[in-house]
C-alpha cells in the first residue's frame, strides 16, 4: 500500500534557529498533503496544509514545499521557539484516508 | 465550544473484558475516523464512515468493532481486550470531499490489566 518516508525521526535545534522536516511519497495521485503537531498527550492538530496545485505556502514561522516531480515535501519552521518543541507527523490523503508519516520529534532547547 | 469530544478520557479494563469507548461531534461532518495510536507511534487508522458507509482497513483485526448510530456519535467497541491493545484511541472527523482537515477528538488512553 502507500507508503510516506519521514526524516528526521528526532531534531534538536537552538532557539531561533529553522527545522526542516522531509517526507517522501510515491503514490502520485495524491493531491492533499497536511502537517500535524501534537504535543505530548494532546491531540495531534493541522498546522498547515498544501494541496498539489500550489508549490508553496506559509503562514508565519511556518512554510511547506511540495515537489510533486520528486514526490516530497517539507515542512520549514522559522525562528523556533520551545513551545514548538513537539511531534509533527506529515500525512498523505489518499483515495479519502490520511496515511501518516513516523514522525519526528522536535525539541528546540532555550 | 468543544468539536470533538471523547468519553472517557482514561479508561481501565481487565483482560478479555469488553469495552466501547464514544465519540460525539458538534460539526455535522459527514466521515468519522477512528485511530490507535500507541507510543511513539503515528496514529492508524482502524476504520472509518462515510455517512452511514462502513469501511473497515484491511489490517484492522476482528476484535475491534464500531456503530454509528447517528451523524454525531460513533462508538469503539472492543470485544476481547488485549494487552497488546493497550493505547490512546484518537476519533477524527472531516466534511465532504476527504482532503480537508480531519479534526481530532482529545482521545481515550486505553488500559488493560
């Protein structure tokens, strides 16, 4: 079945520095890519989201790339902070479900 | 303003003992997801309604039962608890046309003894 690669699994950065996380897909028909946090016990939330006609798209601190040739994107975290420190999980919509990436777990130190 | 509330929070059963854990949502959407999610891991998608259209993944093992009733409530019933079954089960919800947001409930942390 589909398959969605995500790196790193655990990224520590300073604060104010950017994070990058990466997942890779294959099924090329998918058009709906989101970004989930979820911090420890919580629910996972939508912090931003693209679909496959669009390259780019921000929102403040955070921005997410697709390449849909190479079948990746990323998400970018500008000028961390610690209450960015969390798990993100990138998802991939195929045929109506959400597949999930690993996860990677971020922890931005003071 | 709640959207997608889970009942119970925590909840403890005995081995093989069964267990049905709800889900109720205020948005009237029309697909509700349910997920295990255990440590450290990404939540998995057990099952899911379109409307009142059931879909079962193919991986998800005969143990695990849902009912949905109405739009706004769906149950988890798991009829044998394991051990290994032990973990939160998330409730999700999206409106029509699947690749929106799906909105996660707060999620039941699942304990056997």
């Amino acid at each position: 079945g589909e398959n969605v690669e995500q790196h790193p699994s655990t990224l520590s950065v300073q604060e104010g520095d950017s994070a990058v996380i990466k997942c890779t897909y294959s099924d090329s028909a998918s058009n709906y890519f989101p970004w989930y946090k979820q911090e420890l016990g919580k629910r996972p939330q939508l912090i931003i989201d693209i679909r496959s006609n669009v390259g780019e798209k921000k929102d403040q601190r955070i921005a997410v790339t697709l390449n849909k040739t190479a079948k990746h994107f990323s998400l970018h975290i500008t000028e961390t902070q610690p209450e960015d420190s969390a798990v993100y999980f990138c998802a991939l919509g195929s045929q109506g479900n959400l597949i999930f990436g690993k996860g990677t777990k971020l922890s931005v130190k003071p | 303003d709640a959207m997608v509330i889970q009942n119970p929070r925590y909840q403890v059963t005995q081995f093989g003992k069964p267990v049905t854990l709800s889900c109720s949502q205020t948005l009237n959407h029309n697909v509700m997801y349910w997920y295990q999610q255990k440590s450290s891991q990404a939540p998995k998608l057990l099952f899911h309604y379109y409307d009142k259209d059931f879909n079962n993944e193919a991986d998800t093992p005969d143990n695990f039962q849902s009912r949905r009733p109405n739009t706004s409530f769906c149950f988890l019933d798991i009829r044998s608890p394991g051990l290994g079954d032990a973990a939160m089960y998330l409730c999700a919800t999206t409106g029509y046309g699947f690749y929106n947001e799906q909105f996660f409930g707060p999620g039941t942390r699942l304990t056997v003894l």
